[in-house]
C-alpha cells in the first residue's frame, strides 16, 4: 500500500478498532551473553549443563570457573581471603630450636628464587579455589631447592580415568609421573612425583606395565617427555637421575581429582546469580515509569498516527523529558508518569543465600559483611567457625611438615649430606623415684619444626588464657603436667622452642624488667583505676560556753 492509502485507513479507522492500538518499547537483560550453559525459557542460565554427562562438565572447566567465581563474586572472594588469612596471615612463622634446620628454612623461604615470605599466601589461595594445588621442586648443584607453581589446569591428558597423573599400579594414593599440557592442551613434560625421589625403583613400573590390569592407567607414559627432569650428573643417581619432583596437597577425599569440592560450591552459587539477575531487572522496573499520553478525541490520535516518522519525532511525546520540566499540551491531550508499583522482593534469597554459604564454609556474616541476626545468634556461630579454622589449620600443617618440608630435608640429605636424623635429649620414662629418664632419640629434621598460624579472633582468647594459666586455680602445666610448648600452641602461640631462645637473647640484649611475681594484675588495676571511695565522717562532742556540748562532724 502507499503512503496516502495508509493514512487515508487509518483517517477511515473505527473507534472501536483504534481503541485496541497499544504500543510498546522492548527492554529486558539480554541473557544470551552467557554462553556454554543450559537456559530456561526465558533465556536466563540455570546450571553448567542439562545433566550429569554434559562433556563441559570436566575438571579443567569446572577448575576455570571456580577462579572466575573467585574474580567476580563477592560471596567466594571474602570466603577465600579470609580462609588464606586465618591460615597465612599475620603470626605465620616457620621455625625450629634446632639451629642447623632453622638456617635451612630461612635459606629456602627467604631466597629471591623462592620468596615463599610471598607466596604461601597466594599457593593456599589457588589450592582453596581449584581444589589442588602443585608445586614442582626443582633440584640444584650447590643443594638449594627451588619451588615452582603448576597450574592444576595444565595437568591433564591421558593416565588414570584422563586425570593427567599416573598411579602406582596398586596403591591408589600413590602419583608416580604427572603429564603437563601447555596453553593449548599439548603435552610437554612428564614430571615425576616425590615418590620416585624416594623410592627410584617405581620408575620402572609404567614403562613395563608391571602389574597394571588396565593398560590405559599408564597410558602416556613416555620417558622422552622426562627429558626436562633428568640428568646424568652423578649428584642425582641417588634419585634416580631425575632433579626435578611434585609435591601435591589435594582437597578432594582420596579421589583422583578433586571434583566433588568445586561443584560443591559452583552449583549453587550458579542459582544464586541467577536469581540475583532476575532482581536486578524487577529493581531496574520497580523504578522505572512511563510517559502516558491520551488523545480525548479520536480524530486527532488518527490525525498524529498519520505524521510521517520525522514529524512525530518532533512533536512532544517523542521528545525526552527532563525532571522537572514544562510540557505545554493542546486541548484534547493529556498526559501522566505512571510506575509499574511492583511488589518487593526483599529478603527472598536467604534460602539460596544458605546454600552458598554452606558450601563456602563460612558463616553468613563473615562472607556478606553484614549482621542481620541478633548478637546472640551470631556469638552462637563462633564456636563451629572456631573449630573449622582449628581443622582447616590442622590439615595444613600437616601438609607443610611432612609433605613439603619433608620432601626438601629428604632431597638435601640426597644432595649435600643434610642430616636424615637429629638426636634430640627426651624424657622417655620415669624411673622407681618418680625421677625422669633421658635418652638420645632420633628424629626427623620435620618432625623438629613449629610452625606458627594467626590467632583468629573467632576464639574466646580471654576465657582461653584464663583457663589455660589459670585464674582461680592454678596452671594447667602445674596442675595437669602438660608441658608449656602445648600450652603455648593452644593459646595460638607457635614456635615454642625459638620463642625460648628469643627470650634468651633479649634477657642478653636489654635491661632486665620489673615484674613482681604472685601480684594479681587484674585486682591492681581495679584498685588503681576505682572509683574513689566517700569520705568518713568522725563525730567529735565539744564542750561550749555555758556548759553546753554539741557534736561536730570531721
């Protein structure tokens, strides 16, 4: 049709039909930028994928996402700062009283090459988020040992299940090589673990297939690919020629790859986004309102339909409209702002909110930032987050000690000659006379290191230290017999042993102090620091002139 007969129709229109006219502008959140996911009907994403076989579903994308979670959520990002604060923070200390091993820890962590001063920090980070972490030690001439990052993404194709990592052929908690990938999913290197460090004979089981049922467990086993790990220098024939080892500490529960701890926490965190996104748009339309222009009379509503594009563009309803601005309308116009008056939903996501905050292992006003509950509710939670800093401690000294410092005490002993035992003075039993016997026991260089953590403030430390030293009775090292060095680790004070010897040499250094010994500190200070007390009156009877006596206060 042309242009005349379109506006001669609509000249020509009913009432009744222009009355169904409606016009309206599209604007929603364009979902389709997020891409890989299964969506709902209305296009938003509601999972990583449409079932349990989605191909995506792999480790290494699992792995990709928890850092991006990391990244850009602010629920996962506070969780994971304060879990690698409360175990690397302020108070974290390696040290030993024995003086040869204390100079082999200063060595390794203070070293440029190392800087673990720095990087604990950020290696407990990566292991929080990806579920894993891997550290390749690296075997010099002159005995130092130099510690590298391995991205867990990088680790990958072929070995047990595709894990990327080569068993022992029945001990299933036993790594042998690891196959590491470049950027593009090339294999490159074939790095042996610490086990073949410790026992050289393990090398030769992948490449005889010894005892493997299933030939694929040791599928990618190539000794070319180890070329970057060997050496014929005579220093490394104790390890088996190899120079270069990986270490791992894993989150998962004696699985190949620590699947179940990410989507522990993806899952839910997906649904909670996405719900986040759907409040965002009722937000963004609660506050939004419309400009509602009515024609009184037909005619002049055909008469406007009629303008072509340009002319209506300039006419007033088309114009934007500035707050607080003047709109002149002709008779028979009228014109109003209306708001969709959208109900709120407010505090609609605690339940998701929940979820995410279980699978975090953190409380919900640690990881929001906010409090909503009542002081009680909250001092209520204290005590299990308490005991999982006190858990989640645990686990990483016992990785620190026997994985990772054993492993570098155990090379320097293959290398230069460091020590494999120390013989340490102990009390082993006591004798008819209740009277403590010595002797020289052996003991590893790991087993003589303390390691120090942050004293969390999730922990009642003044109910602590009272009965722990005792208040109203006396110390528990007296009353018990439990030695002071525990005393001192349950009160978060590690490195017992150094801190003696540090004592030791400011008692050389600086003027001895004043303390006077069985004076209760707090009892003083209230009696220093009290209210003053009132005054005493003293009557005093005095004799007056004609005999009269009368009392008098002083």
């Amino acid at each position: 049709m042309k242009r005349e007969e379109i506006d001669q129709y609509i000249m020509d229109m009913p009432d009744d039909v222009l009355s169904k006219f409606k016009f309206s502008m599209p604007w929603q959140y364009d979902a389709s930028s997020e891409t890989g996911t299964r969506k709902d009907e209305d296009g938003f994403p509601i999972s990583l994928g449409p079932d349990k076989e989605d191909p995506q579903l792999t480790r290494e994308y699992l792995q990709k996402q928890c850092w991006l979670k990391f990244q850009r959520n602010p629920q996962v990002n506070t969780a994971i700062t304060g879990k690698i604060g409360r175990l690397t923070g302020w108070g974290y200390e390696t040290t030993s009283g024995v003086q040869e091993i204390q100079e082999e820890i200063e060595n390794t962590e203070l070293d440029p090459r190392n800087r673990l001063y720095s990087y604990w920090s950020k290696y407990v980070g990566r292991a929080l988020i990806e579920g894993e972490l891997f550290l390749c030690l690296t075997c010099h001439l002159d005995g130092f040992i130099e510690i590298d990052f391995i991205d867990p993404v990088l680790i990958g194709k072929d070995g047990k299940d595709n894990t990327g990592i080569i068993y022992h052929p029945t001990k299933v908690t036993m790594p042998l090589f690891y196959n590491v990938n470049d950027e593009r999913g090339n294999l490159i290197s074939q790095i042996p673990s610490i086990y073949i460090a410790r026992y050289p004979e393990l090398a030769t089981l992948p490449a005889t297939k010894t005892n493997y049922r299933d030939h694929n467990d040791c599928r990618g086993y190539n000794i070319s690919l180890q070329q970057d790990s060997r050496s014929r220098k005579k220093r490394y024939s104790s390890l088996g020629g190899y120079f270069r080892f990986v270490i791992s500490w894993d989150k998962g529960l004696i699985t190949r790859r620590s699947i179940s701890y990410l989507r522990t926490v993806l899952e839910w965190l997906n649904h909670y986004e996405n719900l986040k996104k759907y409040e965002i748009d009722h937000k963004k339309a609660a506050g939004s309102y419309l400009w509602v222009f009515s024609f009184d009379n037909p005619r002049d509503f055909k008469l406007w339909l009629t303008l072509s594009d340009e002319e209506r563009a300039k006419t007033a309803i088309f114009q934007k409209k500035t707050p607080g601005g003047t709109l002149v309308l002709p008779p028979g116009m009228t014109v109003e702002a209306k708001n969709p008056n959208l109900t709120s939903i407010k505090e609609q996501d605690t339940d998701l909110l929940q979820m995410v905050i279980s699978g975090l292992n953190e409380p919900a006003d640690v990881t929001t930032g906010t409090s909503k509950g009542t002081f009680a509710s909250v001092k209520a939670s204290r005590g299990p987050m308490s005991d999982r800093v006190s858990d989640e401690i645990a686990e990483f000294d016992r990785f620190q000690k026997y994985d990772f410092w054993g492993s570098i005490f155990f090379l320097k002993n293959k290398l230069n000659g460091f020590p494999e035992f120390f013989k340490i003075k102990e009390a082993v039993d006591f004798d008819d006379n209740q009277e403590p016997i010595f002797k020289k026991v052996k003991k590893r260089p790991e087993q003589l290191i303390d390691i120090s953590y942050p004293v969390s403030e999730t922990i009642n430390f003044e109910g602590r230290a009272k009965g722990l030293l005792g208040v109203k009775h006396g110390p528990v090292t007296e009353s018990v017999g439990i030695p002071s060095s525990e005393i001192s680790k349950r009160l978060g004070i590690g490195g017992y042993a150094r801190m003696r010897l540090r004592k030791a040499t400011e008692d050389e250094m600086y003027p001895e102090l004043i303390y006077e010994q069985g004076v209760d500190a707090e009892s003083m200070q209230e009696t220093i620091e009290g209210e003053p007390g009132k005054k005493k009156t003293k009557k005093i009877k005095k004799e007056t002139k004609g005999g009269l006596s009368e009392w008098r206060d002083f």
